[in-house]
C-alpha cells in the first residue's frame, strides 16, 4: 500500500490508473478504522481495480463544542488494517494540505431537505462540513465508485443528492451496518464510553429492532413506535450512564417524512447522547401491504 498526502500526488496517481483503464473505488473516513470501515474497504477491492483510502479527520463538520481535538487517532494501525483490507493508495493529507487558507473556507456545499432535522437539527453545521469535505475528495479523486456506511443513514441520503444534483461523476454504494456481536453499531466513538455505558449501549440497537419487529407486526401508528425506542431507552439505561435520549423516529427512506399512518420502506432512526458521545444507529423495515378490505 502506497501513502501519499499530497492533492496533486494522488491526482496523479489516479489519472494514471483511469489513463490506464483501470477503476477507482473511494473510500472516505476520518481513521481509527474498525470492522465497519473495513467492510467498506473490501466491497470496493470486490468491486474495483484502484482502491483509495483516504483518513482525514474534517475540521469543517465539527462544531465548537466537539471532540475535533480529542477524536481518536491511530494511523499505525489504520495503515495495518488499510493494508489487510487490500487498499492500495491511503490519502491521509493534512489539515493545511485540505485548507491552505485555513478554515473556514470561502466556498461551501449545502444540501437542502436531506441535511435538515434529526442529525442536522442536533448538529447544525455538520452536513454543510460533511458535504464540503466529500465534494472536495470527489474532485481530487475524479471519477469513482464512492463507499459510504448505512451507519450514517442520513449522511449517505446527503452525499447521493449532491452528487445527483451537481453531477458529479460518482457512483455512490451504500454498505450495510457492521455491529459488535451484542448489536452496538461500530463506531469509533465506542472508544469514548465507560465500562457502564459501554454495557448499556446495545440498548440504541435493540430499540430500533423491537421498533422494526413491531412495525413489521401491523403497527401503523408513528407516535407508538417512536414511544416503543423511547420506552426501551429509558428502561435500559441506569443513571451511572448519564444517558438521554435525543430523538427516535421513524420516516420514509427516501424523503425523510413521516407517513401516518406507516407505509412503504420506512427507516427507523435514532441518536442516544451519553455523557458527552452520542450514538445514532438505524435499521430499515418494510410495512406489511395492509390487507385489501373485503379479501
Ligand atoms: P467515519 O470515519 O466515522 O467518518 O466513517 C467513514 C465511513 O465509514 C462512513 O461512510 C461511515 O458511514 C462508515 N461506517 C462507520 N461505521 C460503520 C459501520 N459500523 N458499518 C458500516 N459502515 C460504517
């Protein structure tokens, strides 16, 4: 695996591929890499010729109030498991090397509808940053097949629009969630719980399955799922978490809207704040076709 951390070395680099007539698959993080990132890593080896990699943890989508300082960062053994995944180019610029002018930049990507609510509304800024970043990647990685996690439902709904709305030469693949054997959805946030909330945590899981259990049963009614997680939360979490719920709900896939009653591919959402780590997980579930009346 080669490492580069110049715009223009990996631009020259993946012209030379494309020149070729090979394909690049792209896989944005921030590090710390886990089995979720991997997961990622893999489906574009599967897919594609060039893999890319890129580590850079973005200033833009982080607010004030955030862990930009203090996110976990391990490029040893992000290269180690890059490696083992069969990335052939890691991208790991700099701060400077993305933002020479230093942040915040003069030109940003906002995605209207997708990044509102639910993430958006609890982190205002953090779609225009994720946005920004990722158009930014794509222009300095070109045409590609770009892997992104369900994990971050609403990121992924974020990056297709934009992608679709600005044409640019990209195709997105959505990757399934990779979980810890108890449920918990990877992430390297896990990093931050205590041993407390670390056991507690599968709670956000298992409120969305019973959720998607129950909708899969014939419940129609959003405010009883929505009350089916909320009730799972606060059952399963002692006061030694120092957990709340910050919003559970259940949309359209697609528009984000909530149908009332529930129909069609419906996606159950859901962040769970403890301490100072929020955990948002998902699960996607199909409502039963109602039965026609008379049949
Ligand atoms: P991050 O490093 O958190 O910005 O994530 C980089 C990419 O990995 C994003 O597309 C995430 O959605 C994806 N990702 C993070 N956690 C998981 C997971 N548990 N399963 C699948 N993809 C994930």
């Amino acid at each position: 695996m080669k490492r580069i951390d110049t715009i223009a070395g990996l631009r020259a680099s993946l012209d030379a591929a494309r020149a070729e007539g090979r394909s690049v698959g792209f896989v944005p993080t921030m590090g710390y890499l886990h089995e979720g990132h991997v997961s990622l890593m893999r489906a574009a080896r599967r897919d594609t010729d060039v893999v890319v990699s890129s580590v850079f943890v973005n200033p833009l989508q982080f607010a004030a109030n955030e862990d930009l300082d203090d996110y976990p960062r391990d490029l040893e053994r992000d290269s180690e498991l890059a490696t083992a995944a069969g990335v052939d180019v890691l991208f790991v610029p700099s701060t400077t090397e993305m933002y020479p002018d230093d942040h915040p930049i003069a030109t940003t990507v906002t995605v209207t509808g997708a990044s509102e609510g639910f993430e958006g509304a609890s982190r205002p800024s953090h779609f225009a940053g994720v946005a920004t970043v990722v158009a930014k990647l794509f222009s300095i990685v070109g045409p590609c097949a770009a892997y992104f996690g369900e994990k971050d439902f609403q990121q992924l709904s974020v990056v297709r629009r934009m992608v679709a709305d600005l044409s640019m030469p990209v195709e997105v693949v959505g990757c399934e969630t990779v979980r810890e054997p108890d449920g918990l959805a990877m992430s390297s946030r896990n990093a931050y719980l205590t041993e407390a909330q670390r056991a507690a945590a599968p709670v956000v899981s298992r409120a969305l399955r019973t959720a998607a259990d129950a909708i899969r049963a014939g419940e129609t009614d959003p405010s009883a799922v929505r009350r089916v997680m909320a009730d799972i939360v606060a059952a399963d979490t002692g006061p030694e978490t120092d957990s709340e719920l910050d919003y559970a709900d259940v949309v359209d896939a697609v528009s984000f809207a909530t149908p009332d009653p529930l129909a069609g591919d419906l996606r159950l959402l859901i962040a769970v704040r403890f301490a100072s780590t929020r955990l948002i997980d998902n699960v996607g579930v199909t409502a039963p076709v109602a039965p026609t009346r008379g049949s």
